[in-house]
C-alpha cells in the first residue's frame, strides 16, 4: 500500500475550520510537512512538524501529529476561497534523504 | 530570493519523440530533486543530486529517462523515446539541506499523444 494515504476530498463553507487528515506508516519519519498546490502552480510549503512534537500552530494553520496512530491533521482556522487547493502531507526520512508525498486532498470552500 | 525556473511550461510531443526539461535551483541549494507528478496523485520522487553526483535515482525509468546536474547547478531531464503514460507534470525542487523544507518550481506540464 502507499506509504502516505490522505482523503481525496474536502468541502467546507468559507469562515468555518477545515481538517485534512494524514496516515504515514514509517514511524522513523522525522519530519512531517504540509504542502498546498493550486491550479497549475508548484507545491507551496506550508508548515512542518518535527516528530517529537505533538502540535504546532501558525497562525490560521495547527498541525497534530499522533505519533502512536501514526496520523497527522492539518487544521485551517477560518477558511477562506483562497484556502482552495490540493493539500499534500509528506514524510521526511533521514535514511535515504528522501521526502514521500501522500495523494493529496483537494480542499474547496464555497462561500 | 529568486524561486525555482522551471522550462518550458508546457510541452506537447507525439509518442516516441524526445524531449527535455530544464532547471535551474535556488542559489546555493546543494540538493535538486525531480518529481514525477501523474495528474490526480502526489508527486514521485524521480532522481535526487547533491551538488552534481546523484543520491538516489531509484524510481527513474533509466531505459528512457535521463537527468544530469551540470556544475551543481542547473539541471536537465529527458525523455527518450516517450509514451503515453509520461504525460505528466514535472516538477523540480532544491533545498539548502535536507529535512525536507524544498522549494518547488512551477513544473512542466507533458502531454503525449
């Protein structure tokens, strides 16, 4: 099976909380990001999680990681129409330098 | 800071002709990486340089795909002779170090018919 599995997609109404959810399956992942993609444009990175953290928050962004359930969520506060893209969970694993992409979540806000 | 230049932006070739693919990374990034990404899923990691010599280059179809990092810098992708099945968008990525904070260009959209 793949390596990082994500939902495919999300709706949600612009000012509410998104979350998009993330299962990895390498518990030796030391890093584990978030990356948004719109329409014809690169991956962007959001934010990051080193593995001994269980949360962290950036502004409108909170990333949990449980790390026992191997699972990750990215939380949007306060979603807005330009929140609409593909969302991409990745994990970093320092053997082999190597950086796997879950299938990504494309998330759309209606206003 | 100036981002990763990827080009061309769009490219449509028959099957079995040949094309390329340019990079050029961020200043001073040691690491360039080429992803593979089919519409609808993730990116596929497809051959990772440190400076100009090759770390991993695995997932690289090597009968008809070949990546090369000259001086450490840019870099080019090629396909020969291509399929059907390698239309796609390219993506190049650099970074400073690894952990895996990568800085993405804008791709390559390939389509092959």
């Amino acid at each position: 099976g793949e390596d990082v599995e994500q939902s495919l997609f999300l709706s949600v109404r612009e000012g509410d909380s998104s979350v998009i959810n993330c299962t990895y399956t390498d518990s030796s992942s030391t890093y584990l990001y978030w990356y948004k993609q719109e329409p014809g444009a690169g991956l962007q990175l959001l934010t990051y999680i080193f593995s001994n953290m269980d949360m962290k928050q950036d502004q409108r962004l909170t990333v949990l990681l449980n790390k026992k359930d191997k699972h990750l969520s990215l939380r949007i506060a306060d979603t807005q129409t330009g929140d609409s893209a593909i969302y991409f969970c990745a994990e970093y694993k320092a053997a082999g330098n190597k950086l796997t992409f879950g299938g990504g979540t494309r998330v759309l806000v209606k206003p | 800071e100036a981002g990763v230049a990827q080009s061309p932006r769009y490219k449509i070739i028959e099957k079995r002709q040949s094309v390329a693919f340019w990079c050029n990374p961020i200043s001073g990034h040691a690491t360039l990486y080429w992803y593979q990404q089919i519409l609808g899923q993730g990116p596929k990691l497809l051959i990772q340089f440190q400076n100009n010599g090759v770390v991993d280059d695995s997932q690289l179809p090597k009968d008809r795909f070949s990546a090369e990092r000259l001086k450490g810098v840019d870099s080019t992708l090629k396909i020969q002779p291509a399929k059907l099945e390698d239309s796609a968008v390219y993506l190049c990525a650099s970074s400073l170090a690894p952990r895996g904070g990568y800085t993405f260009g804008s791709g390559t959209r390939l389509t092959v018919v």
